[in-house]
C-alpha cells in the first residue's frame, strides 16, 4: 500500500468523524496532565499482557523485547497527544499496524488492547487532569476520535497485508497451473523431435525423402512449440493498443486470410453498411479476431459455417457509436455450466491448449475500452460479440 493512499485515506476518515485542528489543541492542553500516568499505563499493559499466552506467542524476544516493546508503546501514546498529525504521523500509525501483521498478533488482540489504552487514558484524564469540565468532555472526545482513526488505519494495515498475502497465494496457484500448461504442452513435441532426432542419428542409410520428413517434423514442433512460448509472452506483456481507424471489411478480409480455414467451413463476411470503420490496434485485434476464428473452426470438427457480420452498437455517452463484430459457427455449442468460465485464464475444453486465447482476447479488449460477449445454444452454435467504438464511413462511400 503506497503511503500516499494511506494518507488519502486518513484525511477522508478526519473528516467523517468531524477532526478539527481544535482537538489537536485540546490533547496538546489534556497532556501536561495526562503524562505522568502513561508510563503507569504502558507498565500495566504488559503485566495483563503476560497472562494471556496467546499473545504472548508473539513475544520471542522475553524481558529484552517486552522492555523494548514498552518504550515503543509509550512512545505511540505520547504522540497521540503530542502530533502533529501528519504525514508523518500516518504513516507511522500506518507501520505499527503492518508490525503487528508481520509478528503474527490476530487483529482481535490489537482491538482488545487498544479498548483496554482507550479506557486507562480516559481514567487518567479524569482523574488527573485540572481543566474545567467542559474542556476536559471535549479534550476526552478528541482522544476518542484520534483512537478511533487510529484503529481505522491499524485495521486498514491488516487488510492490506490480507489482500497481498491472497494474492501472491493465487499467483503461485496460477504459477503451478501455467506451469503445468507448459509441461503438457511443450512434452509432446519435444517427444516427437526425440524420437526423430534418435531415428536421424541411428538409422543406417536412411533415404533422402525420410531424412525430409524427420526434418519436417522437426520443423513443425519446433513451431508448436514457439506459437505455445509467444502466447505466453503475449498474455504477459501485452502493450497498450497504438489506436487507428481501420476499414472493417478489408480488415476482416485479412485477418480471416491469415487463418487456415478447413474446406469442410464454408466463410461469410457481411461487413457492409453504414458504419464500417473500427478504431483498433490492427496487429492487437487481429489477435482477438483470429483467436475467435480458431475457436470456430475447432468447434465444428465435421464442417460447418462461420459467418463474421458486423452492426451497429449501441451510442456510448462516452465512446459515442460502437460497432459489434459477431463471429459464429454453426458447430457443437457450450454447455450452459462452463460458459461462465471460457474467457478465464486457464480454462478450456480443448485436450490441447493451454486456455489463454480468450482470456488474452479480453485483455486486448479492455485495453480498448471494448468488450467480449458470448452466446451459445449446444448442438447449434456459438456467437462471440467484439463491442468496439465505430465510426460512418464518409458521405462519398456511402
């Protein structure tokens, strides 16, 4: 967590529970009488201290640490009262809280504590201080709201630290699934370039048309192998799209060219009418589209028919018109308790593959402050919808 945001995050809370630099002014007078008890209070907290065992697990360092521990909290309390509450000072509180994460000392203890300082300061104030009553209710109140902000960003500190530690849990769960992925995708080539590599280099004689196709297949897992490698590095490094406006016919024309299409799929392209202009990253949507267009032949093992059509979107009060990109198939359709999962990293229903095509299509999109739809019927077919900002083509082409 930047300090920055921290303090953001401070300022906002002063104001909900209404801090003014007045209660500052009023600690500041609360002090002079209230500091001689604090080292009582500090000496009293560790004593209670030792007769919980479960808070004290988090003490390793015995009698050296706890006198250690003292001077620190006596510290924290005097700035309490001292301030001035800054920068400086938040990010401070700030620390303590993300101390106490580190040590392993469970968010319930710190509240308990910090109700139990609450309570010895406020006994002390009373009895000890001599200004009038009306300035000592509202001297109380100020220590109140200054604990209580403290508190905020003590518990801000956990859920922060909470946050991270689930994330780098889901990264290594990710690691080990990505790992596995590549494992399984790059195995079997290697096998396939072993075993032909083995043959190259033991069969006696071998005619020149074998030599060729051990070759060839080399070749060819070589290629697997690369096309597994740069989707990875692609789903990881994908810059920001380079916008510019793109004729959608001709575009779609390309970028269906670029994908082996079995005799078995018949294509059709309907991209006239009045809107046909896309703004897009050309190298990044050709991606997605062609993403899109393997997805569709795979699904139709027996032929079929993939039809890319494009039409008018809805008016975005922020990206004006958009225009919709539908690509569909006529194959085997997905099922209605997996659908919700065929953009997720990972996820596919392929035996080969390692499930970030869709997933790397959305990130494209995104970046493009477009979106990705998907509708599909078993047994009938499946439509993905590419939501992209559009523009008429000019009067004279029209």
């Amino acid at each position: 967590m930047q300090s920055s945001a921290v303090i953001e995050l401070y300022r906002e809370l002063q104001g909900y529970v209404g801090w003014t630099d007045e209660d500052g002014r009023h600690l500041q007078q609360l002090h002079r009488d209230v500091a001689p008890a604090i080292g009582e209070i500090v000496d009293a907290f560790y004593e209670e201290l030792r007769r919980h065992p479960a808070a004290m697990k988090t003490i390793s360092g015995g009698d050296a640490q706890i006198a250690t521990l003292k001077q620190t909290l006596k510290f924290w309390i005097e700035e309490l009262f001292r301030g001035p509450y800054d920068e400086r000072f938040v990010a401070q509180r700030f620390r303590v809280g993300h101390r106490h994460v580190e040590i392993g000392l469970a968010p319930y203890f710190v509240n308990a504590a910090l109700c139990r300082i609450r309570a010895k300061l406020a006994e002390a104030a009373y009895a000890r201080s001599t200004l009038p009553s009306r300035e000592l209710e509202a001297a109380v109140a100020s220590l109140h709201r200054l604990l209580d902000l403290d508190l905020v960003i003590i518990e801000f500190a956990y859920q922060t630290e909470f946050n991270a530690r689930e994330q780098r849990i889901e990264r290594l769960a990710t690691i080990g699934q990505i790992s596995a992925g590549i494992a399984h995708e790059l195995r079997n080539p290697l096998n396939v370039i072993k075993t032909s590599v083995y043959y190259l280099l033991n069969a006696r004689q071998p005619t020149t048309e074998k030599q060729r196709e051990h070759l060839t297949r080399i070749d060819r897992q070589v290629e697997l192998s690369n096309r597994v490698i740069t989707t990875l590095s692609n789903f990881a490094r994908m810059p920001w799209p380079k916008l510019e406006w793109l004729d959608l016919q001709d575009f779609m024309v390309q970028a269906v060219g670029s994908n082996p299409i079995p005799q078995s799929v018949n294509v059709s392209i309907e991209c006239a009418g009045e809107y046909s202009r896309i703004e897009a990253d050309p190298s990044q949507l050709q991606i997605v589209i062609g993403n899109l267009v393997r997805n569709a032949v795979d699904a139709m093992p027996d032929g079929g028919t993939l039809t890319i059509k494009a039409r008018a979107g809805i008016v975005d009060p922020q990206r004006g018109q958009t225009i919709v990109i539908e690509v569909s198939d006529t194959g085997i359709g997905i099922p209605d308790s997996i659908i919700h999962q065929v953009m997720e990293p990972l996820f596919s229903t392929k035996s080969r593959g390692l499930g970030l095509g869709l997933a790397l299509s959305r990130t494209i999109l995104d970046k493009h402050h477009g979106h990705l739809a998907v509708a599909s019927t078993p047994g009938v077919g499946t439509t993905f919808s590419v939501e992209l900002p559009g523009q008429p083509c000019p009067a004279d082409e029209t």
